[in-house]
C-alpha cells in the first residue's frame, strides 16, 4: 500500500512539473511568434504596403512644400502604424470646408511606388487632415494619437529648423 501510495505521489508530482514545463514552453513560443509577426507584417492603408512616409513644412499655401525634413521607414512599424491610423481613423467633418494652408504635409509612400499625400493641420489638443485628392473634405484626428502625432512630427520640425 506504502508502495502504491508512493508511485501514486511520484506521479503527480511528475505530472506537474511536466505541464507546467510545457505551459512555460507554450508561452515563450507564443511570445516569439507574437514578435515575429509585428516584424513581417507590414502596415497597410487602402489595400497598399506602406514603403515610407515622409513629413514637410508648408510655405504660405499648401502648394507651397519645402523638402521633407524627416522620412520614416518600413522599419519603424510603430510609427508607420500611428500615421496610418491617422488616416483610417479619421471622422469627417460634415459640410464642405475650405482651407488655405495646413501646418503640414504627409506623404504615404507605397510598395507599387504609388503616393497618398494628406494636408495636417495638428495643435496640442485637437488636429486635423485633408486628402490632397479630397480638398474640400476635412477628417479629425482621433484624440489618441494626437500627442504621438505631435511628438513625431512637431519636435523632429524644431530639431531640423535649430
């Protein structure tokens, strides 16, 4: 019976370490999986691979673009995805509004060499972005992504012009 008794906790004792060896295996695989993933996949917006996105000052009018003074890549996912989100999320301002000059221009540039340029206007709070296509369509900038959006664009704008 002591035998028994003694097999039986053997077991048990056995059977837990095992699983919970295989819960810890599980879990890292899971995680590295995770990692990979946000590495291979690459942001989309309307359909399209995002290849870069750059950033330019407008003059008087929004005709009037100086060179981009920063370039973000394919790489650098988070930041890509945040611009893109920009877009996605975008709620439209009903009416047709009409503005003369932005703070600011993005442009998407997408795997098939295609471009998507939107017009951003950003304050501390609030901001908003126009489709160069779409120029009497106005979409706010969700409230989430505004501080992100200023820390991307506004603070690389003063680093550049120091």
């Amino acid at each position: 019976m002591k035998l028994l008794m003694f097999s039986f906790s053997l077991l048990c004792i056995f059977c837990v370490i095992g699983c919970s060896q295989q819960t810890i295996k599980s879990q890292s695989n899971e995680a590295t999986i995770i990692k990979k993933d946000q590495k291979t996949i690459p942001v989309q917006l309307d359909g399209r691979i995002i290849e870069s996105i750059s950033i330019s000052e407008i003059g008087k009018v929004n005709s009037d673009e100086e060179e981009p003074y920063i370039v973000y890549s394919q790489e650098e996912f988070e930041t890509i995805s945040t611009f893109a989100e920009m877009v996605k999320r975008g709620e439209r301002i009903k009416g047709v509004v009409d503005v003369l000059k932005s703070d600011c221009a993005v442009t998407f540039m997408f795997q098939d060499r295609s471009t998507s340029k939107y017009y951003m206007n950003l304050g501390e709070d609030e901001g908003s972005i126009m489709n160069q296509n779409d120029s009497s369509t106005v979409y706010i900038i969700p409230e989430d992504l505004i501080l992100s959006l200023n820390q991307l664009v506004l603070s690389n704008n003063e680093q550049v012009a120091l």
